[in-house]
C-alpha cells in the first residue's frame, strides 16, 4: 500500500515534544512502505533520452533514487552539475568517487536549454563535490542560474550546493546570481560524519547554511537529515534544532536506502508514524515548511516546497551581502 507524503507547513507554535524513539524495526527486509513502482512511462522515456542527447546527468539516476519514476512523469527532475564523478567518499551515497573530468563550459547552456524544453517553472541543479576546482564549482552553479533566468524569468531555481570546503567567497559566487532556494544538506549527527561523510565538518554545512541567509536575507534556504544511518531519537532532534539556529527555513527528513553491499548497512528504518511525528515537531521549532517521510528526498516534490515555504516576491529587491 502506496504511504501519502507527508507535507506540512507552519500554522502556529506547538511546544516541542522530545519522546523517546520507538522500537526499532529489524532492517533485514525493507519494509512494504518502501516499495515503489518500477520507473517506465512515456515521460519518463523522454526525459531520459533527452538528458542523453544534451550530455547532461541528473542525481535521480546518479544516486538511483527510489522516486525517479514519479518525478520524471510529472517532467520534474534534478539537475547534476560538474560531471557525475566525486571527488568525495561518503560512504552511504551511490555517486560514483574518483577523478572527475574537466568542467564543461557549455553546461549552463545546455541545462538551460532542457530546463526551457520542459516547461519547468522550478529547477532543482545540485553537484557532486569537484574540490579539485577552484572555488568548488561555484561559478557553475552561478552561470546556471543567469542562463536559466536569462531564457525563463519566470522559472524558480533552487540549487543544492556543496559545503565548498567552507570557502565564503564561493558561496557568495552563488548567492549574488540570487538562487530562489539555497540548500546544502545536514546529512545526518554530527557523531557519525567522520564514519558517513569524512570529507565534511557538521559545524561547516551549520556555517555555510547560516552564512546563506545573512547573504541573502529575502532568500530561503533548505537542508535535509537522511535518517537509518545510526542515529538515534535525541541526535535528530538535535539536527533540527541546530538546523533552525542557522535560521533554515525548509527542512526534509527522509529513510536511508542502502545502494549496494559496499555502503553503510541500513541501522533501521524509520515508520510513516515516526516521520509524521518528526515533521510536527520541525514546526514547532519553526521551519516554515517540513517534508517528512520514508521516501523523502532532498528535491522530492521540490516544487511544492518553494510554493509551500513562499520564495521570494521580487528578485529585483534586495542586494546580496558578501
């Protein structure tokens, strides 16, 4: 039986309810909850050939995401920039590590160019980490969103950075081109990143996530907590929390699927329930708009979310804070 996303905006202030986390279900077998119809429709057949055709690569195949069939037959999809090789190791991400090839300069073009194709009236673009460049990629990120604004000013555009090493002058490469959504993922506790994300600091994604909003106080920004890694109740609770301190505005919580033998074994797998308790509780800590559920991704239904948490009235207002 299909589980119905769990969507949730915030209506007025509720006392936080820390509880104690429920029982664990054992993670030998996934859970029906998880099952999601294999992807094959004539949208989803187009997309593809069409992301071939242009040279261009989408987390939603990079990552095997479990939603990829939904999204791309409602002509929704992910943009991955800089290449589909990681200069990166996490250990419970499918993304292919090594050394990556060089930057095609042409790639703001040609991903705005299937942005135009596709009628999208918000674009999600996000990377693998490229710390082999200067400035991370940034400018990649920024050319993106010029060429998207310049061919569809009406088009919303959210990008999901990388943590730049902590580099300010790259994220301000980012926020002067004014994305309408800046998102850069928690991940997971801040006990279990040298173990799933040894290349990051938690204390820097909080920085970078916080130095975002004081660049560009009109803009909203957006992180993620992937749960089944470890962690336990008070940790992801801690998460959230140190997440609204850096004045977050979006928040998704989903489960951890483990792409292969090779990755971090799932720690268990958290119920529709336990996601909708989570979710209440990020309103009552007050995040604008939360997303919580097993199949939650980052950009799952990323349209609804910008609608839901408001982007911005005027880009023309304002002026980006270096």
């Amino acid at each position: 039986m299909a589980v119905p996303l769990v969507q949730l905006t915030r209506s007025a202030d509720v006392a936080p309810d820390d509880g104690p986390l429920p029982t664990s279900i054992a993670p030998a077998r996934k859970p029906g909850w998880l099952k999601v119809k294999a992807p094959g429709g004539p949208n989803y057949v187009h997309l593809k050939a069409m992301m071939r055709e242009l040279g261009l690569h989408t987390v939603c195949e990079e990552a095997r995401c479990p939603n990829v069939g939904e999204c791309w037959e409602h002509k929704a999809a992910t943009f991955m920039i800089l290449g589909n090789v990681c200069t990166r190791n996490c250990t419970y991400c499918a993304v292919a590590h090594g050394t990556p090839k060089a930057f095609d300069h042409l790639e703001p073009v040609q991903l705005a160019e299937a942005v135009e194709r596709m009628g999208l009236e918000h674009v999600v673009i996000t990377s693998v980490d490229r710390d082999d460049l200067p400035n991370g990629g940034a400018e990649a990120f920024a050319g993106c969103i010029t060429e998207i604004r310049r061919r569809l000013p009406d088009t919303s555009v959210e990008v999901l950075i990388p943590d730049f090493k902590g580099s300010e002058r790259a994220l301000a490469i980012v926020m002067q081109a004014r994305p309408d959504i800046l998102n850069h993922n928690l991940e997971t506790a801040e006990r279990l990143y040298r173990l799933a994300r040894p290349g990051g600091r938690y204390d820097r994604a909080l920085r970078l996530l916080a130095n975002a909003r004081r660049m560009d106080p009109s803009g909203l920004t957006k992180s993620g907590v992937i749960l089944g890694l470890g962690e336990e109740w008070d940790e992801v609770v801690g998460c959230m929390r140190d997440l609204r301190r850096s004045d977050v505005n979006i928040l998704t919580l989903g489960q951890y699927l483990r792409p292969s033998n090779g990755h971090m074994p799932v720690a268990r797998y958290y119920t529709p329930d336990e996601f909708a308790e989570l979710g209440e509780l990020g309103l009552s800590l007050g995040f604008s708009h939360v997303q919580s559920s097993p199949l939650t991704r980052s950009s799952y239904h990323a349209w609804e979310q910008a609608r839901a948490a408001g982007t911005r009235p005027e880009r023309s207002e304002g002026k980006v804070l270096g």
